[in-house]
C-alpha cells in the first residue's frame, strides 16, 4: 500500500465517531497490554473462540452471496472471497461437532451453504477465482488450493460425493500449473513465482486417501515442488519469495512465511519425509524464540531474521497452530508450547479488550496491531479470526484437534 492510499485510509477512518472510541481503545490497548496478558484467563480464551465463530457466521450470512468477506473500519464490507471462505469452512465444521459450542448449529448451516456456492462458483476447468468477487479474476492456484481445505471437510462431514468429484478436478488442474523446475510457474500471485505453494501441496497430499489410484503420480509432483522450495532456503531457515508482494520480497510477512513453514511441516508428515519437517521446524524456532525474548513479533523479517513493521496477527495465529503441530510431535519442544499458549493469550487480548461491541467487529481478529499497521490497515480480515479460532480451539483441547 502507498502513502497515499495510507493516509486516505487514516482520513476516512476518522470521519466516524465510533472509530475515535476505536483508536483511544486500541492506545489502552498498547499501554497496558503487560498487564491484559498477565491477567488473561481461559475463560477469556474461551470467550474470544467463542464470539470469533460468531463472527465469521456473520461475515457469511450477511452479503448477497453466500460466502465470507473482510469488514474494513474506514470502507465496510468486501465482496465474498472464495479463497478464505474455503478454508474458513474446516473451522466452522470443526467447532460444529463441540455440542457445547453456542453456535455449533449456526457454524454448520454456515459452512454448508459456503460449500455449496463454492461448488456454483467453480470454473469449468477445475479452478477457483482468485481475489475478491468484485474484482472479477481468474483461476489462482493458492486460492484453489485452499478452497481444497473446504471440500475435504465437507467431505469427510457429508459422505457427500459431490465435494469429492469438485476437489479432483480443481486438483488435476492445480498440477497442471507445475512446471518441470517444480515451480507452479502459471496461474498463481499475478505471474511471480514463490515459496507458499507449500500451502496448496498440503491440502492435495491429505486427499490422497480418498483417490488411491493418483497415489503415486501427485506424491512425485508434491516432492518435485517442496524440493524447488528447499532450494530457496537458506542456512538460517529465511525463505526468499516468500512474500505476497513484489517491493518487499525481501522482507517477507510472517503471514506467509507461516504459510510457507505449515505447508513443509504437514506435507513432511504426510509423506513421511523428515528433510521437509525440519526445513519447517528450524524457521518456527527461531520465530518462537523471538517472539518469548520480545512478547511481539514484527510483522516481517529480512534475511537476517531482522524484523520491521507492525505485528501482523494472522501470522501469529498461524505460527501458534504450527508451534501446537511441533510440541505434539515432540514433547521435548517446550519452546513450542510456551510459544503457542503466550501467543494465543497475546491473539484474545487483541480481539477482545477495547471498544468493539457492534455486530460487524465484534469478537474479530485485526490485520494488524496496532491496528493502523501497514498490512490490512483498520481491517478485520476474515482470514485472521479464522486462524485464531484454529489456534484457540488447539488450546482448548476442542474436538477434532488439528
């Protein structure tokens, strides 16, 4: 984002009065959030899972289609991303199965109705758009790869063979943007090439199960990309391109450097193959260890692992799931676990202390924080509270553990 895009975000934030209570709120926030942490409590814990699902039911059941989009403070709501409501539909139905859960029947409906327009919106050659609904583009692989996610839970919930037939289709023509180098070199990130495709390998190798005979062929592609992705790794864990933008490629966010990491861990799992558990391992180390030593992360890191920006909590969500993934592995990776539960307490306080009480923002995570950070500047970005709800259900012990 430019200045001036910047500042014009700055300006129409300040035109609401509710948004100055918002500011003030969030400035408590920063100068007491020691002390919100200390005293942060699994209640609390459960109070924000709680009305974070709430939230995303509501991100979906309020626009004219029936997938989820991101509120802004400064412009409202978003069109539906197909992407992030593909992978916002596991947490639904996950939380869905916990009886005790408030909105366990609201999260089901909602999850059902996302899955099947997700299946109305699928191109005919398999893939899903990319971007939000308004902005009208093509088929993406790392969109289509999370969209997988979805399917696979509806699925696996259903029994329902519809969802099956949909994700071998949008698999067959994920690999067909493969190219020889392993790189998914077309239809993917407006033509740049990077590392998060990790992130797509995943989803497709927890399939595998569900059509044996492909068995053999799409293990050989997903080792044929993580292989490519090694290459781009350095002695210390950094990962180049890594980032979801150009200019600052260099400087990746962790929200992708966490996706990058996820996707090594569970593929390497997946395919029994430590090389790509470990490549995962070391770069989530040196995050957590960072982020005990400092109680923040920045929101990205150069190749020296030195940071700059505002934290971005959708990463730190994320690398608390990986960090739970980790210490379940190994129980001599206390690093692991103390990163995780600091950093779910960090992620509640955030979404829960301060002034938001309507329908719109209550209970969601923001895209950055303070929240005028330069990713997602004084937005709710759906894809956040998804990633916190994932993390605070692993914390909770909810059912159907990750």
């Amino acid at each position: 984002m430019g200045a001036l895009a910047y500042s014009q975000r700055w300006a129409a934030f300040f035109k609401r009065y509710d948004h100055w209570r918002y500011f003030f709120a969030e400035w408590n926030k920063i100068m007491y959030l020691k002390s919100y942490r200390k005293h942060h409590n699994t209640g609390a814990l459960e109070k924000s899972l709680h009305h974070g699902i709430r939230w995303l039911i509501h991100s979906i059941s309020r626009g004219t289609d029936r997938g989820s989009g991101t509120y802004y403070h400064h412009s409202g709501w978003t069109s539906s991303y197909p992407e992030t409501t593909g992978y916002i539909i596991p947490t639904l139905v996950r939380y869905a199965q916990n009886e005790e859960g408030p909105w366990a029947k609201n999260a089901e409906a909602a999850a059902l109705e996302a899955g099947k327009w997700l299946l109305e919106i699928q191109h005919s050659d398999g893939g899903w758009p990319g971007g939000y609904m308004h902005q009208k583009r093509g088929a993406v692989v790392f969109n289509t790869g999370q969209i997988l996610r979805g399917m696979r839970a509806l699925y696996l919930f259903t029994g329902e063979e519809k969802y099956k037939a949909s994700a071998h289709r949008a698999i067959l023509w994920v690999w067909k943007q493969l190219d020889a180098e392993g790189k998914f070199s077309s239809n993917d990130f407006m033509g740049a090439v990077r590392v998060y495709g990790t992130y797509v390998v995943a989803p497709i190798l927890e399939w595998l199960p569900h059509f044996e005979a492909d068995k053999d062929g799409w293990e050989a592609k997903a080792r044929l990309h993580l292989d490519w992705v090694l290459t781009q790794q350095q002695d210390n864990f950094w990962l180049a391109n890594c980032d979801n933008t150009e200019h600052k490629n260099h400087k990746p966010i962790i929200h992708t450097i966490a996706y990058t990491l996820d996707g090594l861990f569970d593929s390497g799992g997946l395919l029994k193959d430590e090389k790509y558990m470990n490549a995962a391992i070391g770069g989530a180390e040196i995050l957590a260890q960072k982020f005990i030593e400092r109680g923040l992360l920045h929101g990205r890191y150069d190749k020296r692992w030195h940071g700059s920006e505002a934290f971005i909590p959708t990463g730190g969500a994320q690398l608390a799931i990986l960090w739970h993934k980790i210490a379940r592995a190994d129980t001599e990776a206390f690093w692991a676990e103390e990163a995780r539960s600091s950093m779910n307490v960090l992620l509640s306080v955030i979404a829960t202390n301060g002034a938001r009480t309507a329908l719109d923002v209550g209970g969601a995570l923001q895209g950055s924080f303070p929240m005028w950070g330069r990713y997602e500047t004084f937005g709710l970005p759906n894809w956040a509270t998804k990633y916190m709800a994932d993390s605070l259900m692993n914390e909770l012990n909810w059912s159907n553990e990750r």
